[in-house]
C-alpha cells in the first residue's frame, strides 16, 4: 500500500531497498529521490518518514560492530545535508538530539550499546547540538539488520502516526494508518454512502470523512459503548455521522443501500467472534453486507480470520469479487484486508 501511495503522489522517487517485517512488527523501505521530502510528513500509510543520513554495509556482529557503526557515523557524508534538510522542513536547525536503536538478527551486542555507539559519535561530530533522553528536537534513528545498519535522521513527528482527527480509541481500535490504508483501497467518492456495521470508535468512519466528502457516513455497533465512544469522537470532529446500536448480521438497512463498506470484524482475540465460530459469523455477515451494498459497491474488509472470510465468499449470491488481497500486520497479528465488489 505505502508503495503504491508514494509512486502515485511522488512519480519520481525510485525503491532503493526493502527491510520487511524485520522485526516482526516494522519494516523499512528506502526510496531515492531529489526534492520534496517535506511533503513526505503528510503521507496517509506511513508512520514515520527518516532522511537517510548514515549507512554501514557488513557490520560484524561481533563488539567490533560497535566502532564500525561509529566510525560510519562519524564519517558520513550524508549527515550534513541531513541536517540542513531538516531544518529546512520544520524551519529551524535542531538543538538536542537523541538516538532510537533497533535491532534485528543475532549480535553479540545490545540494543543500547549500538544506542551509546551512536550518540557518542553523533556528539562528537554535532558538538552543537547536545544530548537529552526525551522531547529532542532531532531524533535519529538507529537500524541495525543483520550486517546492514541505517542511520536515519526523523522528518515526522508523531502526529503521522495519530488520527486525523482527535480519537478517543478502544482495546481492539485500528491504527490510524491501517485505517487510512483501508479507506484509500476504497477509492473515495464524493457521493459515497459509506457504512461500517462494527465501528468499534468509528476509526474508520473519521478516517473516510478525513480523506474527502462522502453523501452519507453510517456506522454502527452490537456494544453500547462503543457507539457511545462513536458518537463523542464524531461530534468532537465535527463530522455528521449516523450511528446506531445494531447487530451486524441483521442490519436495519433497506437493500443495496450504501456504495462502499469499511470494516474490521471481531479477530476472535480482544472482541470475540460471537456465535458458532468464525466461519458462521463471517458467512452471515458477508451475506448481510452482500445485501445492503449496491451492485457495483465496494467492501474493504480487514480480519485475522483470512480461512473463515474466504470459505463464506464462496457461493455468495450474488457473488462479490475479490479484487485484492492485502497481507497486514495488526499489533503484530497477521491479518488480510479483502477488497471485494460487486459488479
Ligand atoms: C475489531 S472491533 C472494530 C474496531 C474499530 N474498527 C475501531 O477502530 O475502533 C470489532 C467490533 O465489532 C463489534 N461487533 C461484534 N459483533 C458484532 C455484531 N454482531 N454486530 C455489530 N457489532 C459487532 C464489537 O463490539 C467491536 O466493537
């Protein structure tokens, strides 16, 4: 998904390199490109966006890794324009710093004396900027994979990773970014009707009403609360939405009622799977939202329950095509986002 939202909004950048899932929750993509990275803070599906400004290739993994990735600190010739980068983005040059290390593969040292390897380089060769544990102006974060390390200095703030609008979220909500994956696959109308059956906090619904006009928004969830919680992270956007306490396999909706659905069903972890098992549920519900969506509609459906979602689509009348399948990690679950229509 990012790749596809970066070749669309910067054509020119090219893949220079893909760390996948490296520690099982996070991956890295390096992309080369001239200009333009300020505006690489407002990407919708990334959560956090790094100017390159150090590399080290076959690091050992031994305690002599320590001084390489020190010495490919202190003499990078990336750092500079890095910096100047940087403040060119957000208007001002940095006056503290701090290192974020992570680690992937067998090394024969810590996390944290990468981390001090770092830091202690950096400080020798910024001796303008100083050294604080929290709130730095610049924070530069360390990737150390197998006998490859980046250096990466952070052009995001954590707003990227936050909603687009002020979300009070519940146990099994979406991350914002999964959420604005979902609602891009859903190719946005203005005269969208868009529904979310099981909205949990209404991530989903806001994330839509963020992203560009829609004619209607409507949600809805079987848990009291969670519509209570909808309904206060609505009005508090400021965005119409009709919420109602519902069950999901019997919807008060008239047939072919709404142009596209966003939604995530129980896992069966934080929010079980109501009933006799996955596959029921996912049957009666794939007929229920085959039901209310129009004929050329859209279903953007993410779930863990990849086996129980596939079973219920077949012999489906009318059938819904799958037009893609999206592998996800959902706090570090495997999941799938189904991108399914009708005509
Ligand atoms: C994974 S959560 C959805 C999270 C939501 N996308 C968010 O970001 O907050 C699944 C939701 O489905 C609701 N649910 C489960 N069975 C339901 C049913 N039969 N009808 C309506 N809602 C149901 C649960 O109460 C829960 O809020």
């Amino acid at each position: 998904m990012i790749t596809e939202e970066i070749a669309a909004r910067f054509p020119a950048a090219e893949l220079a390199g893909a760390w996948r899932q490296f520690d099982e929750r996070t991956s890295l993509l390096e992309f080369r490109l001239l200009d333009d990275w300020c505006a690489w803070r407002s990407l919708d599906t990334a959560e956090d966006v790094f100017l390159l400004v150090a590399r080290a290739r076959d690091v050992q993994t031994d305690r002599r890794g320590l001084n390489e990735l020190g010495a490919a600190t202190l003499g990078s010739k990336l750092l500079a324009a890095g910096l100047d980068n940087f403040a060119r983005c957000w208007g001002q040059m940095p006056r503290t710093f701090r290192v974020v290390a992570r680690k992937a593969g067998a090394h024969a040292y810590r996390r944290v004396d990468a981390q001090v390897a770092v830091e202690r380089a950096l400080g020798t060769r910024l001796p303008q900027l100083r050294l604080v544990e929290d709130d730095a102006d610049a924070e530069f974060w360390l990737t150390v994979v197998g006998t490859t390390a980046l250096l990466g200095l952070r052009l995001s703030s954590a707003a990227m990773r936050g909603p687009s609008y002020p979300l009070t979220s519940l146990p099994a909500s979406l991350k914002p970014s999964v959420a604005r994956a979902m609602v891009r696959l859903s190719r946005p109308r203005p005269d969208d009707r868009v529904l979310d059956p099981l909205c949990g906090a209404g991530t989903l619904l806001l994330e839509r009403a963020a992203s560009g006009p829609a004619a209607a928004l409507l949600g809805g969830d079987r848990a009291p609360e969670a519509v209570d919680v909808a309904t206060a992270n609505a009005a508090a956007a400021g965005v119409p939405v009709s919420l109602e306490e519902w069950d999901a396999l019997a919807l008060p909706l008239p047939d072919r009622c709404v142009d596209a659905i966003l939604t995530n069903p129980p896992f069966g972890k934080r929010v079980q799977i109501p009933g006799d098992g996955p596959y029921p549920f996912y049957r009666r519900l794939l007929r229920e939202l085959r039901r209310v969506l129009a004929a050329d509609g859209r279903l953007v459906l993410l779930t863990s329950q990849t086996d129980a979602m596939l079973r219920a689509m077949r012999g489906l009348e009318p059938a819904l095509i799958l037009h893609r399948r999206l592998s996800v990690l959902v706090r570090g679950e495997r999941a799938t986002i189904f991108v399914l229509g009708g005509e």
